[in-house]
C-alpha cells in the first residue's frame, strides 16, 4: 500500500514542479510577450549577463539575444522579469516619451541598496524635479563658469605636476583620486587626513566600479558584498559629518553640504536627512564612476591613436596657447568654450566607452509596442552600447574618430548618443564631468608627455574596468 502512495506523491510533486517550470518559462501576459528566454528558476540568465568580455563591441550577452530573437527580446537576471530593448526607436521613445505615463524610472532592488533607496535615481515626480535643481545650483553655467573652472584648473595642474615626478603613474588610481578629491573639495569640503585612515571616503568607493553591477550576493568575499560595506562606511561618515556641520552653523554657505543644511531648516522643504545623504553619497559616487573612468578611457584611445592626438595637441597649441599675449595664463571659459574638437574627442570617447551598460524603467501598465506587450510591473532594461556601436548609425563604429562629430550639436541625449540620459532624466552633472575631461586633456596635451609602460587593456563586467591599472611614464614637454 506504501508504494502507490509514494508513487502518487512523487508523481504529484513532478507534476507541480513541471507546471511551475513552464509557468516560469512561458509568463502570463495579456498579448503576445517578445520572444526570448527566461533561463533557469531563480537564476534566469544572470550568469550569461554578468560573464565577462575583454571586446569593446556590444556586450555578447546582448549580441547573442539580439541575433537569435530580435531587437527586444525577454530574460530574467536577478531574479527579475525584463524586457531588454536594443533598439534606439523604442529606447528613446520610452526615455523622452513615457515617463509618469507608460513608465517610470526604476534600478532593481540591489542598486537601490547600494545607491540608497532616497537616491536621486530612485525618486520620481516632483521630489525627483526639486532635488534635480538644487543639483543644477551646483553645476549649473555660472557655478561652472564663475567657480568651478579656477577650482578644476588648479587642482588638475598640481595633479600633473606631481604625477610628473613619479616614475610611474597608474592613471586609473591617479586619475580616479583626482576627479574624487575634486568634487568632494566643492561639495562637502572634504579634505583627507592620512592621521586618520579609517575616514579615508575615497576608500569606501573603491569596490563600486566591480561591485554595483555585479552578482548580488551578500557574503564576505563577494564584490557586492565589498559595495555594501563600502557603502555602509561612507555613509557614517557623512553622517557624521553633517552631525557635526549642525553643531558649528554658518552664516554664508561655502559649499554644497551648507546649502542642503539649510534647506533642511526650512519649514515644509522636501528635503529629508536621508535624501540629503544619499544625495551626497550619489554625487562623490558618480565622480568616479563616470568621469574617471571616461577621463582614463579618454586617455588610453588617444594613446593609441597618435594622429588623433596630434590633432587634439594643435588645437590646443594653436587655439589657445599662441593666441594669448601670456601664455602661462588661466584657462578661461571662452578658451574652454572654444575647444571644439576637444568636446569631439570627449562624445567619441564616451560614446566608446559605454560606462552605463543599460539603463532602467518599469512599466505602469500594459504597453503595446512593435507588435508585443510589455506587461504591466515589467521591468525594461534599454542597451545603450547597442544604440552606441549601431553600424546603421556609426561606420566602423569600434573606430575611434572624433570627426564623426563635425557638424552636430548635442544640447541632450538623442536616439543615437544616450551615454548622459535623455528627456527628464538627463544627467544633470554632464556639463560637470564634460569640463572637468576637458581642462584635464588641455593641460596634458599642452604641458607633458607620457609612454605607456603597462596595462591599459579593459574588461567589461558588464561595466567597464581597468584590471591591470594604465600605468605611463608622464614627463614635462620641455624636459
């Protein structure tokens, strides 16, 4: 008698889990979802997505998908639904078009922990638009113009002249360093204390480019378990110091940090405390995760491409350097403003480097779109690098020519150069991280030389690395 009933039971459980393993491979959906595949239970195609690349093409995770099953297509990585887009009709409809409407912005539930779940990224509507603008008071024109350049000048200067007395320099580290102590002397004043390494808050970032978008588990050892901790650390110190900011008030605002004290003061403000730091937390983060690595990357395609360098190196010989009456003067932001191959060098650059593999939206409801249906609580991943190295767009799109640049004015993102957002989610920092690539290409060029001595190749995770460091030789032209 025991045996039939074993039987039935086992039979039964097989039953279950069959049922439960097409339901997770074939989702309901009131229309006809994009092809693709949903991987294992749990897993979904998390390994594949998260497998890393040494090619700086369209990741092959996409590249397989895109061939097999189309321009958008359906997967499931950490334990997420997506739609994936590839296709930059859809991606700049759904960025520009259909936010607080078909969809809004949404990061899955480990960047969110990582970034902070009162981030910048993660708020939405009108709190989203009031934080974006106390933002732009920072890095808006004539905080750049009238402050910003004369800080980024002379902290690039005195960067390049120490690092002209190294025998080496790992110009990841170095340039990484630079962008982070730049910012975080603006924003929170902040100034390193080798007496006290444990409030070193460049550290605390250290595991971020290799941990925000890796696989999320949480045990020692792991990269996102690195980021947690590095997030943890730096958010006490933040917090610290603006508990000790409270303590000692001042009359003026000097820097960023005061200004959001302030606004905290104020009677029915949107601000929380925790917005406030995540805030912060997001802006030093952004530093050295976007303009370093682009700084770097910026660096490695001019080695490579001598002519490209020669001609960066006239313009700004010639534009700015013979033009003054003295030619040890200030750059000036009508000099910077005048460094057109310069912006074309950065477009190229970034647009090659493909810091942000993707970016995220959620669907508020069902939305029909090239003959599917993206269901409603859907998340929807659009790949930027596939936008980025379209051949119908780019000739020879893996080549590094600034001159595809002639003649266009980018004022935002379009459908075919997303690497700083679009629509309402354009990065507000952009014109920031622009100047500060620009100022420190313009003194390199013009002021030192450099050879490469080792590294400089890059490993995509799917985010960009540098796992060998760049590490050059940098010397003064007039030595």
């Amino acid at each position: 008698m025991l045996v039939p009933v074993s039987l039935c039971i086992g039979t039964l459980i097989i039953i279950c889990i069959t049922h439960w393993v097409y339901r997770w491979r074939n989702p309901r959906c009131n229309g006809k979802l994009p092809p693709g595949s949903m991987g294992f239970p749990f897993i979904g195609e998390t390994h594949r997505f998260f497998t890393p690349t040494t090619s700086s093409d369209i990741p092959p995770f996409m590249k397989e998908r895109m061939e097999r099953y189309g321009p958008v297509f359906k997967t499931s990585l950490v334990r997420q639904s997506f739609i994936v887009s590839t296709d930059r009709e859809v991606n700049h409809m759904i960025m520009s078009h259909q936010e607080g409407q078909s969809f809004e912005f949404w990061y899955p539930e480990t960047v969110k922990t990582i970034l902070g779940q009162a981030s910048l990224l993660t708020l939405n509507g009108s709190i989203h638009r009031y934080i974006w603008n106390m933002v732009l008071s920072l890095v808006g024109p004539e905080s750049l113009k009238q402050k910003l350049l004369p800080h980024i000048v002379h902290g690039v200067k005195r960067n390049l002249l120490l690092w002209g007395n190294q025998d080496t320099v790992d110009l990841k580290e170095a340039v990484s360093k630079m962008i982070f102590e730049l910012t975080a002397r603006k924003l929170i004043s902040y100034e390193y204390d080798p007496t006290k390494p444990s409030e070193n808050l460049r550290e605390c970032f250290a595991a971020f480019n290799e941990g925000l978008i890796s696989f999320p588990l949480d045990i020692p050892g792991t990269a996102y378990h690195k980021c947690l901790q590095g997030r943890k650390h730096a958010m006490k110190i933040l917090k610290a110091m603006l508990q000790e900011r409270r303590k000692i008030p001042k009359s003026c605002p000097e820097d960023f940090f005061d200004h959001v004290l302030d606004e905290l003061k104020n009677e029915g403000t949107k601000l929380t405390e925790a917005i406030g730091l995540d805030l912060m937390f997001l802006l030093l983060f952004a530093s050295l995760k976007t303009t370093s690595i682009s700084t770097t990357f910026a660096n490695k395609l001019l080695t490579e491409n001598p002519a490209v360098l020669e001609e960066l190196t006239e313009e700004k010989h010639d534009a700015i350097i013979r033009s003054r009456k003295n030619e040890d003067a200030q750059l000036t932001w009508k000099e910077y403003k005048s460094t057109k191959f310069t912006i074309k060098v950065i477009n190229e650059s970034v647009r090659l480097a493909n810091i942000v593999p993707g970016v995220f939206r959620k669907a508020l409801k069902d939305v029909h779109i090239k003959g599917y249906t993206i269901p409603a609580g859907w998340a929807v991943m659009l790949c930027i690098p596939s936008v980025h190295l379209n051949p119908s767009e780019y000739k020879d799109p893996l080549e590094f020519n600034p001159h595809r640049w002639d003649g266009v004015e980018l004022n935002g993102g379009t459908k075919d150069f997303m690497a700083f957002g679009a629509g309402q989610r354009f990065c507000v920092g952009t014109d920031f991280a622009k100047l500060q690539m620009a100022v420190f290409l313009h003194f390199l060029v013009t002021k030192y030389k450099w050879k490469t001595i080792k590294g400089g190749d890059i490993t995509r995770i799917p985010g960009v690395t540098f796992p060998n460091g760049f590490h050059i030789k940098i010397s003064e032209k007039n030595t």
